[in-house]
C-alpha cells in the first residue's frame, strides 16, 4: 500500500514537501485551515515572489542555524530551487542575483503549485485546523492519528508545515504549530518578530508622512555598534522601516525586548567619504549669505529630511543664515550624517515578514525528522531557522520542505 503522508499547513513549505513526496508515489493529503493554499506565499516579495538568491549560503541566516543551514544547503541549494521552479513551469530571472519568476507575479508561483498538486492527485482539505499528533501504539508500522478541529486521520508519517506568527491576519499565522510541537515533547525557543520595523520618538521621525532614502544605519547600544546596514530607509509618520533596517531587526528586536536603549545613527550621505563631506561642508559655507535657513538647505537633500532635522534642532526655517554662527552650520550639516532615532519598540507580528525562534534545531535531525518520533517531520517557519530579506526564507522553506517530502516517502 502506498505511504501515506499528511502535511498539516499549505503554505511553501507544505507544497513543497506534498509534491516531492507524492512525486516519490506517497499517497499525500494537505490539510489546510485557510480556504486557500499559498496565501503568504502569493504576497510575497511585495506580490513579486523573491524565490531565492544566487548569493546563497549559510551566513545568511540566523547565528543557531548556520552550521545546520550548511549541510541543509549542500542538500537543497538555489540550483535545486531553480530546477524544481522549471520541473512546475515556472521560469526564473534573476535581479542582481534575487530570484523572482519571469512573470513577475507571486500568484502564478501559486498556481503553478496547485497545478502542479492537482495533477499528482494530493487531497487537499481547506478550512480544517491541526490540533494535534499523537503515535499509535502497538501495530508493528510506525502511525500516527492527526487531530483537527473537526474529525481525525492516521498516517505513516506527518509533516508539519505550519508557519510561524508572522505576517498579515489573512495568512493564519496564529503559530499553531509552536504548542503543537510542544505537545510531542520538543523544545520551541522564544519567538520574536524579525524583519520587522521599529517605532520610534515622534519628536525624531515625521508625524506628517514618510520618505525614502538611500541611507547608512548603525544601531547603536551605548557606543557598541550591534548592527549596521545600507539601503533604502523609509521614515513613517511613527517609525523606521525598509530593508536596512529589516536585516537589522533580528538582532535589534531582541536587545529592545530585554529593555536595552537603542538608537539608530542615520547617514542620509552613505556615499561619501570624510573628504568628500568636508569639502562639501566648505562649500556649503559660501552660501552663508542674506538667504534663509530653508533656502540654503534647499538643494542640499530631500526637503522632508531636512524639515525633520531643522525640527530637530528646533531652528527657525526663515532664519537668515548670516545670522546663524559658522560652528552651527557645521553642526547643522553634520546632523545629515549623523540623524539620532531613539527606538522604541517593534512594529510587532502582525507587520514582521518571520518569526525568529521555534522549534529548537536540536530536536531536528538533518532528514527534518524529530528527535521524539522519526515519523514526524517539522519544515519551513515553524523551526527555529529565520534568514535576511533577499529570498533567504522561502530557500528555507524549499529546502527543508523539499527534505521532509522525499525522506517522508521512502
Ligand atoms: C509580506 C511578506 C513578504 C515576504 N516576502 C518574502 C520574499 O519575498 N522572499 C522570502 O524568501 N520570504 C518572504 N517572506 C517570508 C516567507 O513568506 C515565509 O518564510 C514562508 O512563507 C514560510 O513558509 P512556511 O511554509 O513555513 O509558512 P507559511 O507560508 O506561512 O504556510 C503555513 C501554512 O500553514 C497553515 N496553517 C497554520 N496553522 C495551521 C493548522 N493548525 N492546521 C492547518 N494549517 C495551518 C497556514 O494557513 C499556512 O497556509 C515574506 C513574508 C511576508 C509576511
């Protein structure tokens, strides 16, 4: 009789592991509490899908998971990725070395999944909840009885594809998956939202909108620099968010929670170099003349960050430059490079792309088994792996979702 195999959880993962498990001849059923597979994936990527990155290894990801992620890789890498993207008739591109589908659309990664799920005939239930997994004891085969919310099943083997806590209310990321291990006797470390955004002291950032920019951000303990990266920044009307500072908020998010200050040094100039400013500060001095404090900013960069630098500094912008002392144009302009953000908090679940945290990688074999039950599976989020914007997470997803499917089928 052909294996069967319940994966509890639609998402990248789960899809990932049913296909290459019913690829091997399993006997697959998805068990789904949304109406819908996929519904994260499809708004991934800003609805463009970053499936990947050729700059791919091990460093990218969580400090706990880089030397499992290794071996992981060296198992399931982004070529692996790529040919499984062709084997469901999706072609890749790469921008700058970020993998997206050629369609450029999340949602046809969707449908070429279930497409590709349909054809091998995986039963899909929608609207059903895992609750839990218990063994069956005294058969001579290995089983397992999956309990939802409405009825249960047995299986040979079950994987657990349920995601973690982030994301928006659509996706079902209520971390389900998280007691449910609990219950099997695995360890879940602390969980924590991570590319994430940060509040911030309304007297630092801009009540009134936003605005992007090319930026250096240096996040600071004290004088200790715990995390700095390039990027677009977005400054909003209540906080700091965009890539730089998502690449930086796994560490950061975690320093906040244990009630460390934190301050964000901005570098509106992150091209230039000491000389470069200096010189530019020189000429900036000429200018010193019958203009106003706004017109002699006017060209110097985008007029929302220089409002909030001159609020900052609680200057008056009709102030006539002759009038305002040469040491603090210098202090002016040095803000620009300068620009102190007290953080507050996280922007929270809800708004975090991943979960840091989960199910503890030492309660994970390399064949994505537990160390409790060799019949169960854990893949995706909902283990204690979480990597940086670029397509780091959704590799993840692929390849331990890829693991488990095949292990599970043979
Ligand atoms: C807005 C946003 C953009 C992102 N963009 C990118 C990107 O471009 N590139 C990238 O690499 N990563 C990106 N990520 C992260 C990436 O989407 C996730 O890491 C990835 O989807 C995780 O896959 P998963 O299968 O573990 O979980 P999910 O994709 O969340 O799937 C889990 C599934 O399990 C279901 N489920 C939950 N509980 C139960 C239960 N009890 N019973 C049954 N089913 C259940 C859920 O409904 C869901 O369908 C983004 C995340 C967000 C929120």
């Amino acid at each position: 009789m052909d294996r069967r195999i319940i994966v509890a959880g639609g998402g990248a993962s789960g899809m990932c592991a049913a296909i290459y498990a019913a690829r091997n001849g399993a006997s697959v059923t998805i068990i789904e509490k949304n109406n819908q597979l996929g519904k994260k994936l499809s708004m991934t990527g800003n609805g463009r899908c970053n499936i990947s990155n050729l700059n791919m290894n091990e460093k990218m990801y969580n400090a706990a998971a880089e030397k499992r992620m290794k071996q992981w890789l060296s198992v399931y890498g982004v070529l692996d990725v790529i040919s499984f993207f062709k084997s469901l008739g999706i072609v890749v591109k790469s921008e700058d070395g970020y993998l997206y589908p050629l369609s450029g659309q999340a949602q046809s990664v969707v449908q070429a999944f279930e497409n590709e799920i349909k054809r091998l005939g995986i039963n899909v239930i929608f609207g059903e909840q895992l609750k839990s997994v218990e063994p069956i004891t005294g058969g001579q085969e290995r089983k397992y009885r999956v309990i939802t919310n409405n009825t249960f099943y047995e299986a040979d083997r079950v994987i657990i594809a349920t995601g973690s806590l982030s994301g928006p209310k659509t996706t079902m990321s209520t971390g389900d998956g998280y007691y449910i291990c609990k219950k099997l006797g695995l360890t879940i470390k602390d969980t924590y939202p991570a590319l994430v955004g940060f509040k911030a002291d309304p007297e630092e950032i801009m009540p009134e909108g936003g605005v992007r920019s090319l930026a250096e951000i240096s996040f600071l303990l004290g004088t200790e620099v715990v995390a700095k990266e390039y990027g677009e920044l977005q400054i909003t009307k209540d906080g700091i968010s965009g890539i730089p500072v998502m690449q930086a908020s796994s560490k950061v998010v975690r320093l906040l929670e244990e009630k460390k200050p934190i301050t964000a040094v901005v570098n509106f100039f992150p091209d230039y170099d000491e000389d470069d400013y200096v010189s530019l500060e020189k000429e900036m001095l000429r200018l010193r003349d019958e203009r106003t404090l706004s017109d002699f900013l006017t060209g110097f960069h985008n007029s929302f960050i220089t409002d909030m630098i001159i609020k900052k500094m609680k200057m008056g912008r009709s102030m006539k430059m002759k009038n305002i002392s040469e040491s603090m144009v210098l202090s002016i302009l040095d803000s620009y490079r300068n620009y102190k953000i007290k953080l507050d908090s996280n922007y929270g679940y809800l708004q975090s792309q991943v979960t840091s945290g989960g199910v503890s990688l030492g309660d994970v074999r390399d064949d994505m088994t537990t160390t409790s039950h060799d019949g169960i599976f854990v893949v995706g989020e909902l283990v204690d792996v979480d990597g940086r914007c670029g397509g780091y997470n959704l590799q993840w997803a692929f390849t331990s979702g890829s693991i488990a499917g095949t292990v599970a089928s043979i």
